[in-house]
C-alpha cells in the first residue's frame, strides 16, 4: 500500500477568484476566509475573489494564498482524508506545517500575513530572478558561484527546471554564461524581488524574531521542509527552517524524491493551479499526482486517494 502526500504550491499560483467556489458551497471553507480575515484584519473574500490591483503585491499574495489552500484543505479533509506526509514550496511550506498538525491555523495566517509584508518592505532595488531550463543542476551551480555579485539557486523545481536568483546584473551574466554553455532557455521572472536569496536577510531576521513567539505543537504527520529535503524531526527546528528558507533554495525536487523513496505514490497539490502536478511529471512519471484548484478536482481527488487507501 503506497503512501499519500499533500502538498501546497507557492506564490506565483495566485488568480483572482481562487477558492471562490469552496467557499460558496463548502461551510468549512468559508470559515478558513472568515478566520484569515479576523486574524489579519484584511477582506480575503474580496482580496481572493474580486478584481483588484492587490493580489499580486506579495504583502496580500502571501496570504491570500495560504486562506485559499487551507480553505480547500478544509474540504478535503473533512471527507475523512489525512495524509501520510506533507511538503509545500515555499510559501506552500506553511501550508504543510499546519496539515501536519504542527502550528494552529490562527498562528499560520498571523506569521504569513507578517512573512508577505517583511519581504516586500526588504525587496531592494536591482533584484531579479531568471528560470533556466535544459542544464545540468551542476553547471548552474558552478556558473553561479564563479560569477562576479550575488547569483544563487533559488529553486530546484525538476528534472532540467531551476531558478537563480539575485541581483540583476549578476542574474543576467550569469544567464548569458548559462546560454553559451548550453541552456535551452534563460527566462527572466516577472517579480517583484530577488526571492530566496541573501539579499532578502533583513526580512528572515524580522521572521525570526516573530517565529520565536510562535507556540509549535509535536506534529501528527511527517512533514518534509524545503531547506533539508528531509523528514523534520522537531516542532523546534521548524522555526529555524521556515527563517533560513526565505534566503536559502527550495530544494523541491530533492523532496518529491525523498518522499517517494520513503514509499509515496499519490501526490496531492491543494491550492490555485497545478504547478506541482507539472513538475511531479517530470520528477517521477510512475507516481499520481492530481491537483485540486476548482471544486470539480474535489471529487477527482477523492477517487484517486480511495483507489489508494
């Protein structure tokens, strides 16, 4: 019998009106808005579901994703359905943290809601991000740290997809490198900072701070942290991780491939879109992996995972 994982995307996923329709026939998910919006003080329902010039500011994306996927966790859940592991990328991470029974719903929404206004108030000027495609993980390392400022890894996403990050100028030399070594694409990000880099430090010290006053409970469910790529064995070191992921690479490929050497066949991506579903195929064909973004994906999620039980 093969082990199930639910996992949770990150910033980048977000659309207006994600989650509207939990919300208009699930009572468990409209609860999970009303909760983000008396926590934070912010009109999720509106933020989420109504055009607006918002959303895409990473202070309000932050959270908005996070109230959406736990919206629809909520759903899931409450038809009898627990993980056996859990992972998220990035901002996805607190997803996982509260699915694992680790960190309460209240808490998780107070610290993103802290997280999206550090980060945006530390983006500096002369930050970029780039996605490369067709490279080998080693030559983009390599590349990196013989080029001239700050260029890092930012994201292992999949087989022949990584993320640098940093400043521009390093970015893009580091880019052209990159072409000239053989890289089939270098694609330059449209955000609004130089994410999970040094550059973004004054942000992870600030969440570090708020995190030490986070209470943490002994989890339920195994959870995988972005930072190791491993299993996290202490509510303790969870603080530790979410703050040093802020400037540190998401190692996700690493923790789709640990979770499946640990006997995972079934993924489950909750929240908007299906980017984790797309990179699960190009990480392992042999696994399922199914996403639940609409309403209509609940009951296609809840055939695969009672196929699996």
């Amino acid at each position: 019998m093969g082990k199930t994982a639910f996992v949770f995307p990150g910033q980048g996923a977000q659309y207006v009106g994600m989650g509207k329709d939990f919300y208009e026939k699930e009572t468990v998910s409209r609860e999970v808005f009303e909760k983000a919006s008396r926590v934070t003080g912010i009109d999720l329902p509106a933020i989420c579901f109504q055009e607006n010039d918002k959303l895409d500011i990473t202070e309000y994306t932050q959270i908005a994703m996070l109230t959406t996927e736990l919206a629809i966790l909520g759903a899931l859940t409450e038809r009898g359905f627990t993980p056996d592991v859990t992972a998220g990328l990035s901002l996805g991470e607190y997803g996982a943290v509260v699915a694992a029974g680790a960190m309460e719903m209240e808490e998780a929404f107070a610290i993103v809601r802290r997280r999206g206004i550090y980060m945006q108030e530390a983006v500096p000027e002369g930050g970029a991000m780039a996605a490369v495609l067709g490279m080998e993980n080693s030559v983009i390392e390599e590349v990196c740290s013989r080029t001239e400022g700050i260029v890092t890894v930012a994201n292992y996403n999949c087989p022949g997809q990584l993320v640098i990050t940093g400043e521009a100028d390093a970015v893009r030399r580091a880019g052209e490198t990159l072409k000239e070594k053989g890289a089939k694409r270098v694609l330059p990000l449209k955000v609004s900072g130089p994410f999970h880099s040094q550059m973004l430090l004054p942000a992870a010290e600030r969440l570090g701070r708020d995190l030490e006053k986070v209470h943490l409970k002994e989890f339920s469910i195994p959870y995988v942290a972005n930072l190791t790529a491993d299993y996290v064995s202490s509510p303790e070191n969870i603080k530790e991780f979410l703050q040093k992921q802020i400037t540190s690479s998401v190692k996700w490929q690493q923790s789709v491939e640990r979770m499946i050497a640990d006997g995972v066949t079934t993924f489950v991506e909750i929240g908007p879109g299906r980017t984790l579903t797309g990179f699960m195929k190009k990480i392992n064909k042999e696994v399922k992996a199914v996403n639940i973004d609409k309403y209509e994906d609940l009951e296609k999620a809840v055939e695969v995972l009672s196929d699996a039980e």
